[in-house]
C-alpha cells in the first residue's frame, strides 16, 4: 500500500476526472490520499471531494502565493474549518521567494497564523519552502519555542542543513517526483541521509511528473514511481520503503483512519 501524502485534485488536468483519477490511484496501489487546499474560496471544492471517496482526506490552508488575497485570515478561520472529521492538517503554508507572488511580510505572518492554528487543533502543519530556507528555518524554531507542533516539510528541495533543523524539530520531510529528475544528485544525496522513520513520499499532483512520465499531468497513480526512486536511493526494497512511508503517513496525521483493506477504497 502506498500513500500520496500531498496532492491538489481540484486543480486543472485533475479536476476534469477525479474519479479516473482516483481508479488508476487505486489500481497502482495508492490507497490513501491528501488533496491540499491552497486557497480558502476552494476549501469546500476539496473536502467535497474528499467527501465523495473513501480513503481521501483533505487540508485547510492559504498558500505562500496566495498570503497577499488572505491577510484576514485567522487562526479561527482556519480551526472552524479543521472541525470537519476529514481535515486531517493545516496548509499548505510557508515561504516562497522564488516567485515571491506576495510580499514577505505578509507570508510570513500567513505561516505563524498557520502554526498556530496548528497548536491549536493538535493537526499536522504542511510546509512549503523554496528560497527561503534561513526564514522559515527561523519561523520554525521560533513557534516551536512557544509550544510543540507537528509537520511536514512537503515536497523537499531543500539543504541538508535544513533538513537537520527540521529533523530536530521533529518534523517529517517529503519527497516528490523531483528525485526523479536528472539533475536532482543533491537532493538525492539528502535523501540517502534521511532517516527512514520521518519520510513521506507524495506527487505534488499536478505538477513535477516523475520520470518516466516527464511532460504529463502528474497524478497520485505516479506517486509509485516517486516510492521507487526513494527506494533505490536508500538501498531498500519499494515494498519496504512503502510500508514505511504508509506507517509514518499515518503517524503524523493521526486524524486519517486507515484503510479497511489495504489498495481498496470505493468510490
């Protein structure tokens, strides 16, 4: 069994076909997914989606790119929404200066707002970080200072030094399909140094298809060629590498219920 542990099934080339989306997902062994609210006008698209097929759970959160269009938002809004039995983690938040499509301040403001709300409801934080290490590095250590919180560092692209810091910080870190590309050997090298035990694999779908699939929609169906790759990476079998990743998945997000057999979940 295998989880895609971070995905956006209500964006384009997925929204067209959900359910296609989520057979082949079953199909290839994904049993579980995590459909990530970026935007908090599309919260109820996504848990509606979640609502709709078994095994899929959903976020509440306002992405770095959006943090400009969400500086209201507060930790009400965003716990009032995580009530719902299948919102299983607050974000995604964090930092992006690559784009930097809204202003820092209001970014970092947006993340503390998130963990917040993330100590408050005892869910999982989901991090998004590009360009930004020294930042969020210091933003996670500073909350974490106020109170203990959880969370992942989602699709890793980061240094090895701030994966120690968010290994300290006992946070988990998750790989995409970028270590799939060709020229990812830094973040594999990461990789090879990660413990087993705080990894979680996703696709990020839509986007960074794994190769092979280079220059397709990405879907949750790939996220096997992602737990292959890790795999190979570490030195261990895909087998291990999925029960692993499954085991961790469920132990940071503590509110998703597993699945009652394992590669199956009706629609």
């Amino acid at each position: 069994m295998l989880v895609d542990s971070h995905c956006h099934l209500n964006y384009k080339g997925l929204r067209e076909d959900v359910d296609g989306a989520v057979a082949r997902a079953r199909n290839a062994g994904v049993a579980t997914m995590l459909t990530i609210n970026t935007r908090l006008s599309e919260f109820d698209e996504i848990l509606t989606i979640a609502r709709r097929h078994a095994d899929i759970f959903c976020s509440v959160g306002v992405h770095p790119h959006e943090a400009e269009n969400h500086d209201q938002v507060t930790v009400g809004d965003l716990t009032e929404r995580a009530a719902d039995p299948l919102v299983v983690a607050i974000g995604e938040t964090g930092l992006d200066y690559y784009y930097d499509n809204s202003p820092r301040p209001l970014q970092q403001a947006s993340f503390r707002t998130h963990i917040a709300a993330a100590r408050e409801t005892r869910l999982p934080v989901i991090v998004h970080t590009r360009d930004a290490d020294d930042d969020c590095a210091r933003i996670l250590e500073d909350e974490m200072a106020k109170g203990a919180f959880s969370g992942v560092i989602h699709c890793f692209t980061a240094s090895a030094d701030f994966a120690r810091t968010a290994l300290d910080l006992g946070l988990y870190i998750s790989i995409s399909g970028i270590v799939t590309f060709n020229r990812a050997d830094m973040l594999r090298d990461v990789v090879r140094d990660l413990p087993l035990d705080r990894l979680l694999v996703e696709t990020d779908a839509p986007f960074l298809a794994p190769v092979p699939k280079r220059g397709k929609t990405n879907e949750p169906a790939y996220v096997r060629y992602v737990a292959a790759k890790v795999a190979e990476v570490k030195g261990i079998e895909v087998d291990e590498l999925a029960r692993v990743t499954t085991e961790n998945f469920f132990r940071l997000f503590t509110k998703a219920t597993r699945p009652e057999s394992p590669g199956e979940g009706a629609s």
